[in-house]
C-alpha cells in the first residue's frame, strides 16, 4: 500500500483551497448526516464507501485531502 502523509490542517486554509481542483474535502459520516448539515462544496463518501468508492469520489490522487467527521447532533 502506498505511504500517504497526513497532517493537520486550520480551518483558514479549508476554506481558501475549497473548490480548487486540487483540493477534497470529504465527509465521512452517513449520507443522511450528510444531507443534514455537511460544509458547502465537500463531497460525501461514507466510511463504509471508502474503499469502493475513493477514486470514483476523488479522482485527483495527486491533490490533497482533507477528511472531516463532525457529527451533527
């Protein structure tokens, strides 16, 4: 499996990279909490969906990634 580095990243630079073409914000939580309350421009992929659905969702290997799970309630 190939090495992926992770770090943190500050709200700040969330919101200046959405919406570039090398940027994914992508929430991990139910397609329900999704549709509930999700940030604008981020994409839903489901933990269960991760590994079917990854490149499907995020076609750009070379960009970054930036996951969130915050639950809504």
């Amino acid at each position: 499996m190939e090495e992926v580095a992770t770090r943190s990243i500050r709200r700040e630079e969330i919101l200046q990279r959405l919406g570039r073409p090398d940027f994914a914000l992508v929430n991990v939580l139910s397609r329900r909490a999704f549709q509930h309350r999700r940030i604008p421009k981020s994409l839903s992929l489901p933990l269960e969906d991760l590994r079917a659905r990854a490149t499907e969702v995020v076609p750009n290997r070379d960009g970054t990634v930036a996951v969130y799970c915050a639950s809504s309630t």
